[in-house]
C-alpha cells in the first residue's frame, strides 16, 4: 500500500506553467503540492534549456509573474540579458531554475517533491479526486494537469486533441483543406533537445564532441549558410561565453514519428534517445564547422538519473537539457477553444478581440501574449496568416490573450490545465505555446484552483470576474489580463483601465491603445467591482504569505548615455550614427525599444538630426534600446 497525502491544490508538471501554478495556489493560500519528474523547476525556460524566451517583450506586457521572472533575473545577472539576437533576455539556466526553486521553497504551505511521473487518475464520478505514482497517491480538491504533454488527460480520459484541424473544423484560414503528406507526417510540431556550447576562448582546444551512435553530417548541410561562426552563435548567446544551441532551419529540430511522445513508454524513450543523437551530431557538425574552440558546456544541468534511459555517451552529457523542448502537447478538448482568429488582429487594427463568453457575454480573458504564429517542421515550412507588425523599430507580434474557459473540461470536474495542453487549435498553439504566455497561463490555474477551494466549488462555477480581480490586485505579481501598448503596471490608474475594459469590451479599441485623453477614475467609480481581499472561508487564505525574493520592484539595468544622429530608414526602423572622438570612427546602430513613450517619441523625431538617449547596447543583435530619450 502506498503512502496517501491530502492537499487543496495538486500540480502535476513542474514546466513553466506547473511552477507558475503552484506558487499562485499557495501564495493565494491553498495547501498545495506540487510534483515535478526533473529535479529542476521552469520546464522550457530551465530543465529544456531554451533559457531565451520569446514574446510578452514590450514593457507594458511585463507583468504577473513572468514580470516577477524578468526583475529577479536581472537582479541576479548585473551583467545584463542582453546577449543573443534571439530574444531580448537571454539568461543561464542555471540561474533561472534556482529563482523558481528559492521561490518555492518561501511557500510554507507549498510541498514540492522530484522524481516522479503520474501512473493513474483517480475519479469519482465525473470528477478527478487525486492522482496516483510510483510510491504514494495524492489526494485533492483541484488537481492542474501542468504535464509536458497534457498525461492527465489520457491517464484520465478526458477528452484531448492531437494532431491538425482541418478548415472545415472552425474555419481558420490556415488550417489545410485536405490531409496532406504534411499532416500526416508531423501531427504536431517538432520538439527540440537543447544544448548547451560554451566558447572557450580564441586558441583553445576543447574536447572534441563524440559522434553518437546515429551520425549523418549530411542533415545539417546549409544549416549555417550565410552566417559566420560569430553570428550563427549569438543567436543564443547566453552570459557566461554560454551559447543555446536550438536551431530551427536544417538544426536540431527533429519530428521523426513523432506518434511515439504518446505512444508506449519503450516508443516513448526511442524517440527522446533518437532526438538526443540527433542534437550531438548537430553539435558535432557545429564544432566541426567552427572549430575546437567551441565545445560542450559541461555541467550546465545537473546529472540525469539512471531512471531516464538515456545512454550517456560522455562525460559531458551535462550539457545536454534534461529533457525535450516541447513545442505542441495534448490538447485539452474545453467549454472554448482558442483558433487561428482569436489571436490574429481585428481588421484594419493591431490587436485580437477580447474572447466573449457567449452564455454570459462576459470577457474572460485571464492571460496575455504577443508572439507571432510560429510552427517548426522538419519536412518543409508550413505559411500561415501573418500576426506580426513594426513596434518599437522592430518586428513584434500582435497581442492577444487566453480566455478562462480554455483551461477546462467540457464535463470532467475537479480539473484545470496550466500548459501547452490548454484548450487550442494546432493553428493557434503557434501562438499560444511561448515562455512568458504559459507562465500566465499558470497563474491563472494557480489562483482559479485556490479560489475554487475557497468557494467549495468547480472551475466552471467560478465567478471569471472574481478571477481576474484577483489576478489584477495581486499583492507580489499583479498580472494584466488585455493586452494595451501603452499600459504598464506603473501607469496611473492601471487596474482602473483593465477593470473598464473588461466591464466594457466593446469599447476595447482595434490599435491597442487606451485613450490617454480619458479619465477613468470617474467611470471605474461607478462600477461595482470587488477586490475579495475582505472576507474569505478559509483563515490562512490572507495574502500574507508574500516572500521578498518575489518582488517586482523594478530593478535598474547597466545604461548609458549615447548621442548621434537619428535617421529614419522607413517607417518605425531607425537607425543611430554615433558620436566618437576623432580617434574612433562613427558607428551606426539599429535603435529599438520596448517602451510605448520612446516609441511614440521616435515615431516623431526628426530626420538626420542629432538626438540623445539612454540605453543599452546588445551587440549580438546590432541594436541600442532606448529607454529614454533626452528632450534637451
């Protein structure tokens, strides 16, 4: 007989949006407990390597706890994120798998144990009552499926979606007419296994990376054409000479039967030892091209239990992730399900439309993101609708966000889910698959489960007004649930303006950006909008359970001061000329920012005159962000 537990709130997955979920549970106050199978916490920003994130950039998309993530990781790197052209902060894993480990361990009534995968779902009824592993069951009012790939729902039979939708399912106008070799040969996107090089230093001689059992060099040829070694490595350019190896074009992406993730556990491993070979004969090619003095960035990630099955080549296997970066999961079967034109822009405008529940008319919008529709495929390139616009003088994504319905069941009870494995079409997952949304995403189940347990009811009971209040006035992590350009957290009236928009959706403008013309105190006065911090069931459900590393105090980065002359190539893509003295040449660099006031501000600015700002210079991408401009 093995060991029972009894909680309020069981996360299941210790990724991205399992932590998120588990930290706003128990800060909320809920006995909770979290199980993880990797004895580190973050899933695709730490365990999977993919240290890089990518969209919720602009500063005004900053918040909840992905905003937490950034201010601590710039606390604990005074070197700065700005190091690869892949993203706008890149970080070491090792860094970031500490700060959710700190986090979690600040949470007295929150109980993480490593190690352990689920073997059964345990159901009453319709409703899931806990969740059963290799040495002990975990009994819960909620249970959040956070797994990489959405296990509950098959352990549980809850229905999930796997594979393409065609046009005919929801009208999305990327999705294909008819199955074709692609769909068939890729039902979902390719997932990576990252590693990690580290650059020696110029002379060195590091140890030559092994070919793995499966070697064909010829798979990789035109993976580097057109970039040097130099450019090709600051993709991902980490701190620390560090540099993430996860390369889409002829890479280390590999989707060879990729049936097998869901299939037996033997079909399973073949299929992560196969991927794995596959990323050392990239990385072998990689030193081949370059040169010895780029190697294995040995010891980067702990050790890999025996229990994983994966054949250690070499000592330097550290290097290597401690599992896939998957980009596309079980897809939960919900009451909504988010399509392709739920995050493209409303016509003639610059956002997506807030999602409406169509029993109560309510917006129930719990998350925010920005990233461009991105697929990866290993047989060819798959177009979609563009979502992406010029921001800030740079390619963005056009915001969109996650309604609460996504993230449950159309019957079963006693469930939520916190990953890739919400309620999405695989035309959307593109979208809706990135870093900072899923974090999001999992402080939304976190505090709907809590919630839940407050009000002794299901999640599809739960008032989404209460929820986002909540997620709004959150003491530590105050997370916006409507995206606007120019509304960050430290704005005036900041929860006023999301709380008017979610009473008034249809006020919520097409461009994206609330009328700074407006007065809201006035019209949010009227409304009746409780903060729910009064009166609550449960007595340790106070949100005085708030640890100091959790803050979101602003921490100032490394700037300096540049002048130059401003031009103006076309529409928001501006360059810089600087000033430097007659012993060194003018440079001229891309100037972008993250800041919705500097981007106004250079939008107007005249061209070929001479300009003054603040900011950082990031060399892997040529830019200088700007984050203030001198009005001298």
């Amino acid at each position: 007989m093995t060991d029972r537990f009894f909680a309020d709130v069981l996360v299941v997955g210790g990724g991205t949006g399992g932590v998120a979920a588990a930290l706003q549970a128990a800060r909320r106050g809920a006995n909770t407990i979290l199980i993880s199978e990797f004895t580190w916490l973050g899933g695709m920003l730490t365990s999977a390597g993919v240290s890089a994130p990518d969209g919720n950039e602009l500063t005004a998309f900053q918040t909840g706890l992905w905003g937490a993530f950034l201010q601590e990781l710039k606390r604990r790197h005074p070197q700065g994120l700005d190091w690869g052209w892949v993203s706008f902060f890149t970080f070491d894993p090792r860094v970031g798998a500490k700060i959710f480990a700190d986090w979690v361990s600040t949470q007295p009534n929150l109980h993480w144990i490593s190690g352990y995968k689920p073997q059964e779902v345990l159901k009453q009824d319709n409703k899931v009552i806990g969740v059963r592993f290799s040495e002990f069951t975990v009994y819960a009012e909620i249970t959040v499926d956070a797994t990489e790939l959405g296990d509950l729902l098959a352990l549980g039979e809850v229905p999930y979606r796997w594979g393409w939708e065609l046009q005919t399912e929801w009208e999305e106008p990327s999705a294909p007419i008819i199955d074709n070799s692609l769909t068939k040969s890729s039902p979902v996107q390719a997932p990576t296994w990252v590693a990690i090089l580290r650059d020696f230093g110029e002379n060195a001689v590091s140890p030559e990376i092994p070919a793995p059992p499966i070697d064909n060099p010829d798979k990789f040829v035109g993976a580097i054409d057109g970039y040097g070694a130099e450019q090709f490595l600051n993709y991902g350019r980490l701190p620390g000479g560090l540099m993430m190896i996860n390369w889409p074009c002829r890479g280390n992406d590999y989707g060879v039967r990729l049936n097998r993730l869901i299939q037996s556990p033997t079909q399973q491993q073949e299929f992560f030892q196969e991927s794995r070979w596959h990323t050392q004969s990239f990385v072998r090619f990689i030193q081949m091209e370059f040169g010895r003095r780029y190697g294995l960035a040995s010891g980067t990630f702990p050790p890999q239990k025996p229990t994983n099955k994966i054949n250690s080549l070499n000592p330097l296997d550290t290097s290597f992730a401690l599992h896939l970066y998957y980009r596309e999961s079980r897809r939960l079967q919900g009451l909504t399900t988010i399509r392709e034109q739920d995050i493209l822009p409303m016509p003639g405008g610059k956002v997506a439309p807030l999602p409406l529940n169509d029993t109560t008319g309510e917006c129930d919008a719990i998350a925010i993101g920005n990233y461009p529709n991105d697929h990866h495929y290993t047989e060819g390139i798959f177009p979609v609708k563009l979502k992406y616009l010029r921001w800030g003088g740079r390619w963005t994504g056009t915001p969109f966000t996650i309604p609460y319905r996504a993230l449950i069941p159309v019957e079963t009870e006693g469930l939520l889910v916190a990953e890739k494995n919400i309620s999405v079409s695989h035309i959307a997952n593109g979208a809706t698959r990135l870093q900072p949304v899923v974090l999001g995403i999992g402080q939304a189940a976190g505090m709907a489960a809590a919630l839940c347990v407050e009000s002794k009811c299901q999640p599809r009971s739960l008032s989404v007004r209460r929820l986002q209040q909540e997620l709004l006035h959150d003491p530590v992590a105050p997370a916006a649930v409507i995206p606007f350009f120019n509304l960050s957290p430290n704005c005036p009236d900041w929860v006023e303006k999301q709380c008017y928009y979610l009473q008034h959706p249809q006020a919520y403008p097409s461009q994206g950006y609330w009328d700074l013309e407006q007065s809201f105190k006035p019209i949010f006065s009227n409304l009746s909008f409780p903060t729910f911090q009064e009166k609550r069931s449960n007595p340790v459900l106070v949100n005085s359970i708030v640890s100091a590393p959790l803050s979101t105090a602003k921490v100032e980065e490394d700037s300096s001061y540049f002048q130059g002359i401003f031009h103006r190539r076309q529409e928001q893509d501006y360059t810089i000329t600087l000033f430097f003295s007659p012993q060194k040449p003018d440079e001229t660099w891309t100037l972008v920012t993250l800041d919705s006031e500097v981007d106004r501000k250079l939008q107007q600015y005249a061209n070929n005159s001479q300009i003054s700002v603040k900011g950082r210079i990031n060399p892997a991408g040529h830019w200088l962000i700007v984050e203030a401009i001198d009005p001298n």
